[in-house]
C-alpha cells in the first residue's frame, strides 16, 4: 500500500518522510542510528511513530512498559533542550528488516492518512524553545501512562504518540496543541479514577 492521500507541493509528509528513509537504505537490515542520522531534528517524530507502531499490535500486551520508558526518553531529551535524539550505542545499533518496517507502516496507513489530513505546518513558534520543552514534559507524561499497567489503552495512547510524532514532523502546532491537551485530559482521568480505587480499597477495608 502506498499513500492515499495528497500532499502540498513542497511538502514531505511525515508517512512518506519515514518511506523514503527506509527504502533508501541500500541494505536489508538497517540500523536505527543508520535510518534516523539524515532526518535530523525530525528524527524525534519519526522515533515516535516506531514506538508507537506496537501499542497497535495484538502481540503488545505487557509492551506498554518498553514503550513507555522509550517516550519518556524521548521527552526527556527534548525537556533538556535537545535538538536531535541521543540513543545508547546498543539500541543504535540494533538492526531492523526493511521489508518488515515497510509492512508494519502500511498496517497503519489508515490512522497515519487520517492524521496526514488533519496536519499542515501552522503555528511554528510552538515547535522551537521554549514550547517544544513542554512538549518534552507532556511526553514525559504520556510516557509514564502508557507504562502503567492500564488495560485496553495502548490504541489510545498510541494514537496520541503518533499525534505527537506527526505534529513534530510535519510542524503542525495545532495539532501540538491538542496533543498536549489530550495528554493533560488523560493524566486527569487516570489520576481521578486512581483517587476512586483509592477510596474504594479504604472503605472496604473499614
């Protein structure tokens, strides 16, 4: 499957941006370090969307805690004002199939065309400092839900990963914007629902 849907003239989509990063590798397997070294400061959108591609997976019950400590990697790294992402040598060099990536987008493709519509570069002072640490936080956060052993989440969240990694690819503060706010709204929920559970246990235990 290929894409679907159009693009301004000019204008690399972030689907398209990771499909021309991968079959551009001469070879079979590639490095992580080898596919995300040319994207540069995009490299943080495009790392999103890999650590989102599992929570979407039948087999990626219990995945929520790698993914997780990987995103609130990621945020960290941008909280700290960094411009590019940084990866322990032993994940960079951790190879991956091409063919195998390449199918795992076109699984996706229906989500990833629907946020492709949704997303167009407009307010772009929110994707340099100081609002891009904030989006450094909020990943931080969305992080440390999808790691929390909550079930039939990880659609959402990681829906919300790949809202985060198309806003940065495509530099899109809009959607930014409603990133931060569904991740904001989420922290909410959890914490109140935790609050509940919390008072249950006490009064059953009265």
């Amino acid at each position: 499957m290929g894409e679907s849907h159009d693009a301004p003239a000019g204008h690399t989509t972030a689907t398209r941006l990771l499909r021309q990063s991968i079959a551009g590798q001469p070879d079979t397997r590639i490095t992580l370090d080898t596919l995300l070294d040319p994207l540069r400061e995009r490299a943080f959108g495009v790392l999103l969307i890999l650590l989102a591609i599992p929570n979407f997976m039948p087999l990626a019950v219990g995945i929520g805690g790698v993914m997780g400590a990987g995103v609130m990697g990621i945020g960290a790294q941008m909280a700290l004002g960094a411009t590019r992402p940084w990866l322990p040598r032993w994940i960079g060099r951790r190879r991956l199939d091409r063919s195998r990536l390449l199918a795992l987008i076109d699984r996706l493709d229906p989500v990833m065309s629907r946020l492709e519509r949704a997303c167009r570069p407009r307010l772009p002072g929110l994707l340099r400092r100081p609002s891009s640490l904030l989006s450094g936080v909020m990943l931080i956060l969305l992080g440390l839900m999808l790691a929390l052993p909550l079930p039939f989440t990880n659609y959402f969240f990681g829906a919300l990963l790949l809202a985060f990694a198309f806003a940065l690819i495509e530099r899109d503060g809009a959607v930014l914007i409603a990133a931060w706010a569904l991740t904001l709204a989420s922290a909410g929920v959890i914490a109140g629902l935790g609050e509940v559970l919390i008072l249950l246990l006490r009064g059953g235990g009265a």
